[in-house]
C-alpha cells in the first residue's frame, strides 16, 4: 500500500511538471503583459511602463524565466505578485480554507442528497418519486448553473426589497463586523454557494446511483441473496449499497476535479474569498507569478482527490490491490 | 406530468427574478436631451447634535492590492489608502481650487516661477505619537525617486520637480522642473507621505508594514483585512487633520461587478451603490435609497472613438469629419447611459474648468456625412462600400472585451457607418493585449476607449502633443505643441487666464477630429438612508469623511 | 457545474436472453424499445426540431420574419415579445427571435464540432489502446492522467485571456481538453468485447487486426458513442455559457447562446431576454438527457423480454 501510494506520488511529478510548462508558456506568450493596464491613466508613460517591465524581470527570454521561477519554485519559493508585492505562497495559503471549506460542503451536499435520491430512484423503478427524481435531475441539468446561482441572487434582492426579510447572504463568507467566529453565520453563507457548486455533483450522483442500482439489482449474489430469504432491507443495504457505491467512488475523483473548476465560477459569482476568485483576478491582471501558483495548488487538490479516490476505491473493494 | 410540475417551479424562480423588480414602460423613454442631474433629493438639514457611532459598508469591484502608496496603480488600492494616510493637499469642495490639507493655506510660488513653497502645519503626528515633519515628506520623495523602488509615476513627479528639499521641519521647498510650470502646483500633494521612522528600515517594495500599515495619519485605522473579502476601519485617533470620525466603522466588501453590487444594495447588505444607467430607475426607486447624480470635476469619465491618422485614408480630416457626422452621440447617450451623460465636443470632459463647447461641432446628420464622403471622392462599389481609386473605406474597430459599454459603442457605430457606406468590423480584445495594440504597435484603425481625468488640463498634453507617450492616434500640430506648452506656463498661473489658450487648442483639435469625442458620463450613485453624506459636489459625496455619520431617527 | 455525468459503458451486452419469443436482431430489438419509450420519443423530437431550425435558420428568418440577426435599430429596443417581434427585441432593437435562432445555429455547431473531434481522438485511442494495450496503452492512460488532473475551467480562462476565442479554436480546445472521457469508455469496452467468443473465434481463424476492429468492436461501440456526442454537445454549450459569463468566452459580435444569457442577466427587468436563451438550452440539454437515456435503456440487454 505504501509503495503504491509513493509510485502515485512520482507519477504526479512529471504530470505537474508538464501542467507548469504549458501554463507558463501559454502565460507568457500573450501579448500585452502586466504593466501595461498603468496606461489607462493619461498621467502614465510609455517609459514606466518600459522601467517596470525591466524591473520585473519581463524582459528576459521566456526559458530563463521559466527556469527562474522554477528554481524557486524547488526551493519553496514561489515568487512574489506583480501587485501585491507579497510572496504567492501566502497569498494562496490565506484563500485555501475558504476554497477547502466551499469543496468540502459541496461534496457532502453532492453524496448527502445524490445518494439517497438515487438509490431510492433504483429501488422504486418506475413509480412517481422514480419519476419526480429524473425529470428534477434532468431540469437541474438542464440550466448553467452559474445562471441558476446569479438568478437566485436576484431573487433573493428582489424578495428582500418586496417583503423585507433576506432569506440568504448573497455572498460573502460570514457577516461583516460579527465579533468573534460564529458557526451558525458561516453556516447560513455557506449554503447557497455550496449547494450552486454541490449541484453539479449531487445530480451526477443521482442519476449515476440510479442506473447502478438498477444494474446490481440484476445480479446473480441479489438474486441468491434475496431466494436466501433475506429481507429487502439487509439486501438493499448490505448487497444493493454496497456494490453501486463502488463506481460512485470512481466518479467522486472526477466530482473533485470539477469542483476545483467551479470555484473559479462561484467564487465570482458569491463573492467568496477563495483561489478561484484570486486566479480570476490574476488572470485578468496578467499577475503571472500568482496565476501560475494558484494553478499548481488547484491540480495539485485535484491530483490529491484523485488519489484519495483511488485509495478508498482499494479499501471498498477488496478485489483490488496495490503493489 | 412531474415535468410539467418542474418546469413550472422552474418558470416560477425565473418570474422571481426577474419580474419583482419595477417593470420598465413599455415604451423606451424618449429622446430627451435636458441634463437630468438637476433634480437632486432634498438634503436633510445638519441634525444640531452629531451623531455618534454605526457602520458604514461600502462595496469594490476588486480588493485593494497594497496599501503601500508608493506601489498602488489601482483604483481599489487608492480608495484603502485614502482611508488611512491624510493628503497633504486637498481640493476645496467649493472653490476646486488646490488648498493644505495637511500642508497650510495655499503654495506660495515664487516670483520667477522656480520654486513652489509649502508650509507643514506643526500639529500633526502619527498615530504612535510620533510627530509628522517634512522628513517624512523628503523621505516620501526620495523613495518615490529611488531607482530600485517600482513607484509607477515617476515620470510625472521629475517633468514637475527636479527637486524637494525641506529647509526647517515644516517647510518643504518644490524645485520646479520647468519654472512657471502651473501643472506643478497640482502635484505637490499627490502621493501621501509615509512615516520615514517605520519604513526607512523596510525594502519599500517588500515588507509586512505595507499591507498591515498600524503607524498612519488618516482618518481610519486598518482594523482587520480579509484578502478578497472585506477589510474594516476604525476611527483612527483625534489628532487627524480634519477632526474626528463619527462613523465607528467603515468597511469595504468586494462584490463581483455593478450588477451583484445592485443586487447586495437591494438587500441592504452594502450602504452604497453606482448602478449601471439600466438599473438606476430600479435602484432610485427604492423606498431606503437617497440617489445623488452629479459630474464629477476630478476622476471626470468620458469616452472616444480614435482613429489611427497614420492610415492613409484615416489621415485625411475630410473622411474623420464625416464618420464623426454619421454617428448620432445622442442617441448613443439616450441608449447607452440613459440619458445620463452629456455630450461633448472637444478634448476635456465637459464638467473640466477648461471645457469650451465653442468649437466646430459635427453633430450627427446622416445625409450631410454622405455628402461628405462623395465631396472627398468617394464612389459606391459594387458591393456598395464607399471607395475611392480602389481603397475601399473598410476598417476595424476594436474594443477592450467585456466593457459593456464600448461594446455597445463599438456595435452601434458599426451600423451607423454602415448606413453611409463605410464597413466596420468589431473586434473585441483582452484588456492589456489592446492596449499594447493601441500604445506601441498601433495596429489599429478605430479604437473605442476612455479617459478619467483629473482637475489639471495638462494632464491632456501626454495625449496630444506630437511626441506625447499616450498620443495613440498619432496626432501631430506644431501650433498644438506650443499652445499646450504655453497654457502651462501662463504667468501667475490664473485658471482663467490659462483657460483662453485651452480653448484656442480645443478649437483645433476639434476642427482635426482625431477623436470621435461622444460624451461625458453622470456619475449616478445611491446610498442607504441610514447614512448622511456629505453633500453632493462635483467632488462626490465622500470629500469630508469625518462627517458622514447615521441619520437622526426622529426629526 | 461542468461535471457533466457521463454514461457508464455497460459490457455486458448479450448476457442471459431467454428465447421466449420469436428471434430478432438486438437492433430491432432496441429501436421496438426506443419507439416505446414516450420520453426518449419528445427529447428526440425536441432535438431535431432545435437542429433543423438551426439548420434553416437563413431561411426561417427571412419566410417569416424577414429581420437581418445583427441589425441594430435603437427606435425599438426592449420590445416586448409581440406578432412583429415574436421573442421581444434586445437592447440594440435586434430581433431576438432571429438571434435566437442564428445564435442555436453557433451554438450547436460548436457543440457538434466538439463531439465530432473528442470522439475521433477518443474512439481512435481508445481502441488502439484497448485493443493493443502494453505501451499504447500506457501512452494513452498518461496523457488522460494529465488531462484528468487540471481543472478545465481555470485553464480556459487562461487560454481565453490569451487569444479570444472564435467558434472553430473554442470547439477544437474544448476537444482537445475533452476526449478522455470517451476514449476510456471506448478502452473498457475493447478490453470486454476482446474476450468475446466472437472475436477470438475472428482472431483464430486468421482476421486482420484492422477488420477486427472495425467489424466487430466498433459497432459494439455504437451506442456508448452516440451517447457521448450527446454529452459532448451538450456539455460545449454549457462550458461555453461559463465562458462567456466569466468574459472569455467567444468574442462577442457572434450571437451564441451562452453569450445572450450572460448578457441577458444585465437586463433583468425584461424579463424575455433572460427566458429565450435559457429556454433554448434548457431544451436542448433536457433533450439530449431524455435521448441519450431512451438510448441507454433501449440498449440495456437486461431490459429484453
């Protein structure tokens, strides 16, 4: 188990080496450049803008900057922002608990409300709440969510303005000016954007869950075990649950990878302070250094779900193992 | 039939969003053309006793990126710093003239126009008891000057000072650059100083002070800093120049755009909005927002469409004069910004003290820009495009992707041209890929953009005279040049003395339309009613912070 | 958001039947099973519908509504939905039933394209790597490690600030970005189908690798095919919807789906401009959902009676 868990780990190596090289190069190739926006104000010249590209390093060939910022990069540093002025790592370490926290609720809200749904759909094939589940799963599907979230932002205002009674924060992480941490105030920010994001993946599970169910169903070991004479609930839970969750545990690695993808989106969207928003910003200032550094923290969440998938994946199945 | 059921809880949420807010008539208002910034909310009267104490929420579009003044390039890190370190000038609310502010009076010129002297007043200190002399002002100017700090004006500050130099410890004495250089006086006091006894330890470009600043001189003390979600203030101590702060909290929560920003005002969660034009009838309409428009004198936004006069085709006067005449700026305004926003006709925003509007004007009539076109020699193709000895009048015109407004500019003009017979393409472009197509490579033919400018005129002179670094459309007049050069040395420096030579260039670079000049935009702001501003001038509603407090609940 | 469920190969084709009835073709068998399913039946109608309109959107807009999609006229903007306009007009007083129509026209075609090639990339990967497996395989699955470990979005946005995307580089990025998916389904298949009697008989009795792998996989494949170019357009229209929300999506000019209801969320109190494109997609997706699940059981062998 270790030696696999340490091959995982090397094989991720060059992948993020690779991930590093395109991002920079790609980064690197556009035209314009971070200095360049100083040109908006009529007081600005051509000359700062000139001198601060040299002070910046922006001038040299992109292979020795590349090698730079790798060579920091080994030795912990990741270089400092354009803007901020301040060193990318702790930049990136100051918005990952908001990020973790709006990926950890996701997920949960994804198997708290995928699961069940979609084992009771299996279960029940074919009648009203079998029904009700695909065709609320397909609608939700069926619309960006983004837009689902923008649109509830607008709703709430709108209630808001109408009956005076703010059913959820529009955005934010907590309540400004609240003294001390206050569980119940994260909470209540916490919902609407965990479940914009959760979405995605709860609807997935559902419709996943379902036809799993429906496959394990029409097993040989379900069939043994029900003529066995064991009751449908020792079935359902002990054989059913058990074997359609295998492939959810594959499915949970993707899940995390496209969370990653969408905190970029509802980080926006819910004014969260987390890395997505940051690598939105970076992006649209061209603050490389911090661009490249979200980048690597956002495949590295994504590598390590991955992984953790593949780990709980031997543990539920016993069929397979590592070495 | 559950679909049926689903799509109608669908339909339903989509109804709430969209149609709670005030429906619009049905018709879209007329063409109005009455500046609509007249009618301005009743002020309260100054309640006799002030009040003390409440929280005021105010929203960015992006946080700030340090609070270090000598780094900031942006709007956001300008609006934390203002809170916490004072100017050492100011703009008076009334007269717009430059006065002290941390400095005392008025700049003392010296007769033959070489220095600029100031006098520090003697009672100012850091908030560590540290007193505040012109130490830190030379200190200020020396890392401004240092050539390893990444200040971004320099350029500015050296064409206004060769030189600072501090004779006692409240006299600071600006050697001007070029004597007789008016625009000088403006920038005394543009860079607040930063406290020499904290930073001259410090790397100015890298340390922990510059986002924690705890020694400052402004009207608010950082109190806690949430990168990308909020930061808070609280008053910071008495000995701030312009007196105490009643609020007990101003705080800044970063919000996405304009339209979550709408959405947080409607909510309550944010006290202030700046809707755009679409949404400021919703906005003013509601029952606990006090809407203020005003034109703003300093940080004046206005918007142009440029040619590049190095195009060959672009280079003759006769064809900008008739593009200029086929797009119809009014309606632009009545479409664009609702009305709220004035034409202009020439190189300084129409609010500017140097704005003339006694210039040749190239009002739109569609009939009179073809004429035009076919008195310069221009024929119809076979593809109905205007041409002339095979140069057909096609362009590109490009916009920075995701400003809704140029977008629609941009999209608008296309089709005005197109109705006199010139083809436009529009191209949208990412932010600073545009402006290094706009500033240095100049591959461009039309380019819609805008300037926000400040009080001084001579800011302008960067975009127009012929060796100017921001002179995009590639404008050369040798009377321009001098004028320009002139008006920023008029003796005695007299706004209306320096005004006469600004209209004579205003009247040329009209008469040469570079410039597609189309307006001057109202700022349209609404704030909760909780909170009592300061009132509405061209200079805002925020220029005495120390005076905003909580509306007095019974009258 | 951009978690678009993907379908899950289902190998166990031809188990179990019981001859209880009169012999047919699995195919038959499918298609009497797809015209018995009402859903599968409307979401293939809705979707042909959405694609001939697209298809004959020149010619719908002239017959019957005889406005030009990217005229502006600023005398009838925010029309509401009226017999002149059937959809309202926009804020430029464009016809927004036209648009509506040119703009499924860029939209499906960016999502057709997007299938066309993630599927060519995956079917022929996957099939190389399943059938031969050793280091094909190993190249392939470390490729998709790759690809499966960044997070798509971010990295659009980046490739979006650099170079502003039109249909054609938004559709041959997303495919580029997009094929693994179909290409292991296509891998999993193989290595099932490859211990078949069938294909061993085929292999035994001397059959070229190449006819092997055209005449007796790749038709087992079909269905799991059809299922992603389903999924595949299906998931370009939404990633491209985010795209443009977010300000990198196509350059604005072209009217396209996504970029209408991004704009529309600007102009909330006409309420026409938020519903049509939304309708449109809403449509299509809820389409091609109802299609590819109609498919999936019609294929199930299980469900065989």
């Amino acid at each position: 188990m270790s030696r696999y868990l340490l091959r995982r780990l090397i094989q991720t190596i060059p992948i993020l080496l690779i991930i590093s090289i395109v991002q920079f190069t790609l980064i690197n190739l556009a035209p314009g450049g971070p200095m360049r926006a100083l040109l908006q104000d009529p007081n600005a010249s051509i000359e700062d803008v000139r001198r601060l590209e040299a002070q910046y390093g922006l001038n040299e060939p992109l292979p020795i900057r590349y090698l730079k910022w790798m060579g920091g990069f080994v030795t912990g540093n990741f270089g400092y922002s354009y803007f901020t002025h301040e060193p990318v790592l702790r930049m990136v370490l100051e918005r990952l608990p908001a990020t973790l926290e709006l990926g950890i609720a996701a997920t949960l809200i994804s198997y708290i409300i995928g699961i069940p749904l979609g084992m009771y759909a299996g279960l029940h094939r074919g009648n009203r709440i079998d029904h009700a589940i695909r065709g609320f799963t397909s609608l939700l599907n069926a619309v960006p969510h983004w837009w689902l979230g923008l649109l509830c932002i607008i709703a709430i205002a709108n209630i808001k303005v109408a009956t005076g009674v703010l059913i959820l924060p529009t955005g934010g992480i907590s309540t400004l000016g609240l003294a001390g941490f206050n569980p119940g105030d994260y909470l209540w920010h916490l919902f609407l954007p965990a479940l914009m994001l959760g979405t995605g993946g709860w609807v997935t599970f559902a419709r996943f869950l379902r036809s799993e169910t429906l496959e394990v169903l029409g097993q040989d070991y379900v069939r043994t075990a029900k003529a066995k004479g064991l009751g449908p609930r020792v079935v359902n839970y002990r054989h059913v649950l058990h074997n359609a969750l295998i492939p959810v545990i594959t499915l949970s690695a993707g899940l995390l990878v496209g969370l990653v993808s969408g905190a970029v989106l509802y980080e926006n969207i819910f004014s969260w302070p987390g890395m997505g928003r940051l690598l939105f910003e970076a992006t649209l200032k061209k603050d490389y250094p911090v661009s490249l550094g979200v980048g690597f923290f956002l495949t590295m969440l994504a590598v390590a779900g991955r992984l953790v998938s593949d780990i709980a994946y031997g543990w539920v199945d016993p069929r397979i193992r590592y070495d | 039939m559950q679909h049926k059921l689903l799509l109608a809880i669908g339909s339903a949420l989509l109804l709430i969003a969209t149609a709670c807010a005030p429906q619009p008539t049905a018709q879209a208002p007329q063409a109005t053309s009455q500046p609509s910034g007249q009618q301005q909310p009743p002020q309260q009267p100054p309640p006799a006793q002030p009040v003390k104490g409440g929280t005021f929420t105010d929203a960015s579009f992006a946080d700030a990126a340090t609070m270090q003044p000598l780094l900031s390039q942006d709007t956001a890190s300008s609006s934390y710093i203002n809170r916490v370190y004072a100017g050492l000038t100011r703009l008076d609310p009334k007269t717009l003239d430059v006065v002290g502010d941390m400095y005392e009076g008025k700049g003392e010129l010296s007769a033959d126009g070489s220095t600029l002297t100031w006098k520090l007043r003697k009672d100012l200190k850091w908030n560590d008891g540290t007193p505040i002399t012109t130490q830190d002002i030379i200190f200020t100017w020396q890392k401004m000057m240092d050539t390893n700090v990444k200040f971004p004006y320099r350029k500015l500050y050296q064409d206004a000072f060769s030189d600072v130099t501090a004779p006692d410890d409240y006299t600071v004495v600006y050697k001007l650059t070029k004597p007789g250089f008016c625009p000088a006086l403006n920038s005394s006091g543009l860079i607040a100083p930063i406290p020499k006894h904290v930073f001259e330890k410090l790397d100015i470009n890298q340390n922990d002070v510059n986002n924690k600043p705890t020694v400052t001189d402004g009207l608010w003390a950082l109190k806690e800093w949430a990168k990308d979600d909020h930061a808070s203030f609280n008053p910071a101590y008495k000995n701030y120049v312009r007196g105490e702060a009643l609020l007990d909290t101003y705080q800044f929560r970063i919000v996405k755009d304009n339209t979550v920003n709408t959405q947080l005002f409607k909510t309550q969660e944010v006290d202030i909005a700046t809707p755009d034009p679409v949404d400021w009838d919703e906005v003013k309409s509601l029952p606990f927002a006090n809407a203020y428009t005003y034109y703003p004198t300093s940080g004046a936004s206005w918007t142009y469409i440029g040619f590049n006069l190095r195009n060959p085709v672009l280079g003759d006067k006769a064809v900008r004069q008739a593009i200029s005449t086929a797009i119809n700026k009014q309606q632009m305004i009545d479409k664009i910004r609702q009305g709220h926003a004035k034409t202009q006709f020439s190189i300084f925003a129409a609010s500017s003290w140097a704005y003339t509007d006694n210039v040749p004007k190239f009002e739109f009539n569609a009939d009179k820009a073809k004429q035009m076109l076919k008195d310069a020699g221009f024929t119809p193709g076979s593809d109905g495009i205007l041409q002339k000895n095979g140069q057909a009048l096609k362009f590109r015109i490009h916009y920075n992707a995701g400003n809704k407004q140029r977008e629609q500019i941009a999209t608008i003009s296309q089709q005005y041209l197109k109705d006199v017979g010139i083809a436009v393409e529009v191209i949208p472009e990412e932010w600073t890929a545009y402006l290094k197509r706009i500033g240095e490579t100049r591959d461009f033919d039309m380019f819609v953009l805008g300037w926000s400018t400040g009080v001084e005129p001579n800011g302008s002179a960067n975009i127009w005279k012929s060796d100017g670094g921001q002179n995009d459309p590639g404008y050369k007049n040798a009377e321009v040049d001098k004028l320009f050069d002139q008006a920023a040395t008029v003796a005695g420096c007299k706004q209306e003395d320096r005004k006469k030579v600004y209209e004579q260039i205003q009247k040329i670079i009209a008469e040469d339309q570079p410039y597609v000049f189309l307006y001057t935009s109202e700022s349209l702001v609404a704030v909760n009613k909780r909170i009592q501003v300061n009132p509405v001038t061209p200079l805002g509603l925020s220029y005495d912070l120390q005076k905003w407090q909580l509306t007095q609940k019974t009258q | 958001m951009t978690t678009i469920s993907k379908p899950i190969g289902d190998n166990r084709f031809g188990a179990e039947q019981v001859l209880s009835r009169p012999s047919r073709s699995f195919w038959q068998d499918a298609w009497r099973r797809f015209l018995l399913d009402r859903l599968a039946i409307i979401g293939t109608l809705i979707f042909f519908f959405l694609c001939l309109v697209a298809l004959f959107a020149p010619w719908i807009s002239q017959t019957f509504t005889g406005y030009d999609p990217d005229k502006i006229n600023l005398l009838e903007d925010y029309q509401a939905p009226s017999a002149k306009h059937w959809f309202g007009t926009d804020e430029y007083g464009r016809d927004y039933f036209t648009r509506t129509i040119y703009a499924g026209r860029v939209s499906l075609s960016i999502g057709v394209l997007v299938a066309v090639i993630s599927l060519t990339i995956g079917v022929v990967l996957g099939l190389l790597a399943g059938y031969y497996g050793k280091g094909i395989d190993d190249a392939v699955q470390g490729v998709i490690n790759v690809l499966n470990a960044i997070p798509f979005l971010p990295l659009l946005i980046i490739i979006g600030s650099l170079y502003r995307f039109d249909p054609f580089t938004l559709a041959l990025t997303l495919a580029l970005l997009g094929w693994t998916g179909a290409s292991r389904q296509i891998r999993g298949l193989v290595l099932s189908v490859k211990q078949r009697d069938y294909v061993i008989a085929a292999r035994t009795v001397g059959a070229l690798d190449r006819r092997i792998m055209f005449q007796h996989i790749l038709p087992n494949v079909f269905s799991i095919v059809l299922v992603i170019v389903g999924f595949d357009i299906v998931g370009a229209i939404l990633t491209e919807s985010a795209l443009s929300f977010l300000g990198f999506g196509v350059a604005p000019p072209t009217a396209k789906w996504g970029n209408m209801l991004s704009n529309s969320l600007q102009y909330t109190r006409y309420p026409w401009l938020v519903f049509y494109p939304g309708l449109a997609i809403s449509l299509t997706v809820l389409s091609v959902f109802l299609l590819a699940d109609g498919l999936r059981d019609a294929m199930d062998p299980r469900l065989r009676q």
